[in-house]
C-alpha cells in the first residue's frame, strides 16, 4: 500500500512537471505563470487563464485535465482503501509496539508460537512477568495478538531480530522452535549479543541436548522425557504429584515455591548459619534448598547451614509468608 502511495504522488508530481514545461514551451510563459496555470488547472479552481492562449494550449490544457484527475483520482482511491483496511491505523499500532519493545526491561523472550511457546507464554502470562513474543508465521503471531501478548514477527536466530526483542535488556529467553537446530543456533545468537542472559532451548533428542548445553543452554527441556516422568509419577505418586504440580503451576495459591537470589550488598544476613536468621518463625517461609554458586545443591539444608553470598534459596510458603520472606531479605527479582 505505501509503495502504491509512492507511485500515485509521484505520477502527480510528474503531471505538474509537464504541464508547467508545455505551458512555458508552448505559450512562452514564464515559470511562475506556467506553475500557476498548471495548478489551477488540475485543482479545477475555476479562475481564468493566466493569458489569452491559443488552440494548441487548450488542446494541452484538456490533456492535462484528463492527466491530472486520473493521478488525483489514483491518489485518493489509495488514501481511501488504506484508510478503510486500516493501513494508518496498523502504522500507529506498530510504532506504539516499537515504544513498548524499547521500554522492556528484565523481561521475558519467548522464540516460537507453537504448541510449547502457547503454554509458556500461558504461564508468564498468569505469573504477570513482562514477555514477547517472537514468531515468523503470521497465523502464528495472530492468534499471539488476539490474546493480548506483545509479539514481533522476525527470525529469532537472526541478531537483529533479537536486538528489536531487547535481548540486551532482557532476563532470559526460551528458545521453543519446531527445529533443534533453530533452537540451537538462537541459543548461539543470544549468548554471543547478551553473555548474561538466561536460556532455556526445547530439544527433541539426547544428542541435540548435549549440542545446546555446548552452545551455552542454561537448561535444555525434552517435552517427551518431561512428560514422560510426569505421567509416571502421576501413576505412582498421585497426590505428591498434584500437590507439587499445583504449586509449581501456581494453580494452588495456598502455597507458592519461589526462589530468591541472595545479594551480597543488600542482604544482611551473610555469613549468618540458617538458624541465627530465624526465617522460619519470622517469615513462616519453608526452605526446600540452597543452591550454592558453585551450582551446588543442598537439599533440605539443616539449621546450621550457612548463607553465603550469591546463594540461591527455593522457599516454599503462603504468598503472605513470601512477600515477608523478601521484605527480610530484600532480593533479586524473585522470578530471575
């Protein structure tokens, strides 16, 4: 449609040229006059000639009237069905979207609207983390819109369309596109323009899985193995499941499992052994693990272990019983 515009405007500009150059060549007129004789004769203002002309400059003139309302008639047929099919109105949406994309900050990059990207972005949706959307298929960033998400239509193992998503601004990306190797190769993409980003890559086979860990994959989910061990442990250990799987899912709002990541410059308890903190009887917060920076798990950590700096806590509680735990803490975003 704007290409359309181009050509319409053009074809006028080129109309005014020519009337203004036969006026001058035809009737000896000077450029202001010819320019003036010109317009008001594709404007069809009514006024009379500028000088008396001669059979040969009516001729010209009549051409120039069927000349002129075919490119004024062409310009505003243009104007009227991009007005009508929403051309303008999808200009304002888009730079409004760019706005919002450049305001992002510790957000969410979700590549991929398939079946996968749907339930993840499902998932930030009711957790309420910042997120987009980014997907070359317009159906698929279609249906994405009609749900309210923010989307970018791009090829999410190209840079610059990593860079229109705020990879440099942005927490962490999952990579759920149909193909391990675009999986793959966005991984490569988003550690090489942010080093510190988070990733997480859908994999198909054991083998691509290695290849995602080697290419930077901060963690690699198989939808086969996953839910495979889910069915299981469904079939073997049904309420533990339902009861872990509620919390996770936070479909169970009695009790949340949240982690926190400890800050050396804001935390005032490092160094401090988990009994002296007392979290329990002040905050209620339950404390599953720790997970060290070394990548170092405990599991079920004892009243004397210790807080060390940079030290991850996966706590479980009420959301009351959490939103203390931070007050007492005063964490990184809980969902980094």
């Amino acid at each position: 449609m704007q290409r359309e515009l181009i050509v319409g405007v053009l074809a006028l500009g080129f109309v005014c040229m020519w009337g203004t150059i036969g006026y001058m060549v035809l009737e000896k007129w000077s450029f202001p006059d010819a320019f003036y004789m010109t317009i008001i004769t594709l404007t069809t203002v009514g006024y009379g000639e500028v000088e008396p002309m001669e059979s040969r400059g009516r001729i010209f003139t009549i051409a120039l009237i069927f000349f002129g309302v075919i490119s004024i008639g062409y310009i505003v047929n243009r104007f009227t069905e991009a007005f009508l099919q929403g051309y303008f109105q999808d200009g304002i949406r888009l730079r409004q979207k760019q706005k919002v994309l450049k305001n992002l900050i510790n957000h969410y990059i979700i590549c991929g609207f398939g079946r996968t990207g749907q339930q993840i972005a499902l998932e930030f949706h009711e957790e309420g983390v910042p997120f987009v959307i980014v997907d070359s298929s317009p159906e698929a960033l279609e249906a994405a819109q009609s749900l309210g998400y923010l989307i970018l239509q791009g090829d999410a193992t190209l840079d610059d369309t990593l860079h229109r998503a705020g990879i440099n601004q942005a927490c962490c990306l999952v990579a759920a596109l149909p193909s391990d190797a675009q999986n793959l190769y966005t991984v490569l993409s988003a550690k090489s323009l942010n080093s510190q980003i988070r990733t997480i890559a859908r994999v198909s086979t054991d083998e691509a899985a290695l290849k995602l860990y080697r290419g930077g994959a901060d963690a690699v989910v198989s939808p086969y193995t996953t839910a495979g061990r889910k069915m299981a442990t469904a079939a073997l250990r049904p309420q533990v499941m339902h009861f872990v799987d509620g919390m996770i899912t936070g479909k169970n709002r009695s009790l949340l499992i949240e982690e926190f990541g400890i800050d050396s410059d804001r935390c005032p308890y490092i160094g401090q052994s988990l009994q002296q903190m007392q979290l329990r009887s002040r905050s209620g917060v339950l404390v599953l693990a720790i997970r060290r920076q070394d990548g170092t798990v405990i599991g079920a950590p004892t009243g004397e272990t210790l807080l060390l700096p940079q030290d991850l806590l996966i706590c479980m509680g009420t959301s009351e019983q959490i939103r203390r735990l931070k007050q007492l803490l005063s964490p990184l975003n809980p969902h980094g």
